[in-house]
C-alpha cells in the first residue's frame, strides 16, 4: 500500500532525478557535439546521445541512494529487479530526434509503477522549465511563472479535434492507413511531438495522440499524467496499454470512442 507519507517520498525523489537529468541533458542540448550512435541495424536510424546515457545513469545513482530495493526499467540500461513492488520507468531523453535536431519536443520521463501501472508520472522539458506531473491524486505542471493545474479539455465530435502523432516517421504501412483515416476527421494534425503531445493533451492544447510502435519507458509517464488530468489511455483496441504498442489518447470520451471506430475499420 501506497500511504500518503510513501507519495510525498516518491514525489520528492522523482523531482530530484528529473533536477539531475535536466543538468546532464543541457549539457549537450544544441551542441554539435553529443556522442550520437545509432542503435539500429539494417539501416534504420535509432539514435542514442551521451546526454541519454549520462541522465539515465543520474537518475540511477538517485534510486540506488534513495530506494535501493525498488526496480528500474530504463531505455538505455534495462531492468533491475527490485523487492517493494514498485518499479520506476525510465526514458532519460524521449524524442532524441528532436534533442539532435535541436527542437524542444523531447523531455525526461519518469514513472513509478505497482502492479504493472503506472501510479505516478513524470514529463519534464528542461530547456522549457517545463514540469508535467500526474498521480496521487494531483495533475499539475509547473513553469517559470509558477505551477497550474492540468485539465483535459472537453470535444464533442472528431471534426473538431487536434490530432498529434509521430506517424509517418514510427509504424507500419497498414497502421498509418488506419491512422490516417482518423486524421482525415480530424480538424488539424501535428507530427513529431513525441512525450510533448501527451503534455499538451493533459494541458488541454490538443485533443487526442495516437502513436505505434511504442516501448513501455515511451508510455508510462505519460498515461500517468494523461490520466491525471482527466484523459484516457489505451491501445487501439480500447483496452490497457502500458506495455507499449498501439497507444490513442485522448482527452474526451466521445473523441476516443469515434477514433477507436475508425482505426478498426
């Protein structure tokens, strides 16, 4: 059980590693030099920056201090089985596409899980001084002119929605057929995003995300804070999605219901 005492610890160590991430992640923010590899093979292009690793391993060295005897499940370092029954998921930079490019989409991602959902999350933009939070019973970002409460807006009909998704660039050919059969309803249609896209949803600038291809660190965080703000999660069939996958969020009820209808067409 999570006491109320146990939220306000866990909240405070999620703001320390996000503190600790952002250091090492402006570190190589708009400089030409950031380590970058390429993780794939076959001649696809999945990068990985020294920023990446560097935050991830900050993050690390946090719990390890501060909740030794949780589990980690991190992007660039895996799994780390803990006892408590809790695991934090750990995506140290997710848009790193965006971080080279030197676009602000990309954020720190940070969530803790029991019972394989995610009850707390984290989407921190550093060079923003953005801070999403959602979970124990709180959804708030916090900016440079102080925090604010986030809230889903309300929208009644798909033809009035704001669409955001990372399609085409991440998906198969047969999903971005489904995916654009919802962005031909939609009102306007915003690519490349990434975890920014789920913030926006949750601050209420945009009404619905609909992603493929996705990794449990890609997704965690934000159903958290999506969820928090009075959003809903799920895979494309309408069902829990923390592993990852087929991701639609949206901000109302009816524009998810009218979506799910047509990826399934």
């Amino acid at each position: 059980m999570i006491t109320p005492d146990l939220e306000t610890h866990l909240r405070s160590v999620a703001h320390e590693m996000a503190d600790a991430a952002r250091v090492e992640a402006l570190a190589y923010f708009r400089m030409q030099d950031t380590g970058e590899q390429n993780k794939a093979e076959g001649g696809s292009f999945d990068p990985v920056t020294l920023a990446d690793q560097n935050a991830e391993q900050a993050m690390r060295a946090i719990l390890k201090a501060r909740r030794p005897d949780d589990g980690i499940i991190g992007e660039e370092f895996g799994v780390s089985a803990g006892t408590t029954g809790l695991n934090w998921v750990l995506d140290p930079i997710d848009g790193t596409r965006a971080f080279i490019c030197g676009a602000t989409s990309w954020g720190v991602l940070i969530s803790v899980e029991q019972g394989g959902a995610p009850v707390f999350g984290m989407i921190d933009q550093p060079y923003n001084q953005e801070r999403f939070e959602g979970g124990f019973g709180m959804a708030e970002v916090a900016t440079r002119g102080g925090p604010q409460p986030l809230k889903v807006r309300g929208c009644a009909d798909l033809s009035a929605a704001v669409l955001a998704s990372t399609f085409p660039e991440v998906g198969t050919d047969q999903e971005r057929a489904a995916f654009d059969g919802v962005k031909e309803q939609a009102k306007l249609t915003r690519y490349g995003l990434d975890c920014y896209g789920y913030a926006l949803l949750a601050m209420g600038q945009l009404d619905l995300v609909i992603e493929a291809g996705l990794n449990r660190y890609d997704i965690s965080a934000p159903i958290a804070v999506v969820e928090a703000a009075g959003g809903i999660v799920t895979n494309w069939q309408g069902d829990p999605v923390s592993d990852g996958g087929q991701v639609i969020a949206c901000g109302d009820l009816r524009v998810h219901a009218q979506a799910l209808e047509l990826l399934n067409r």
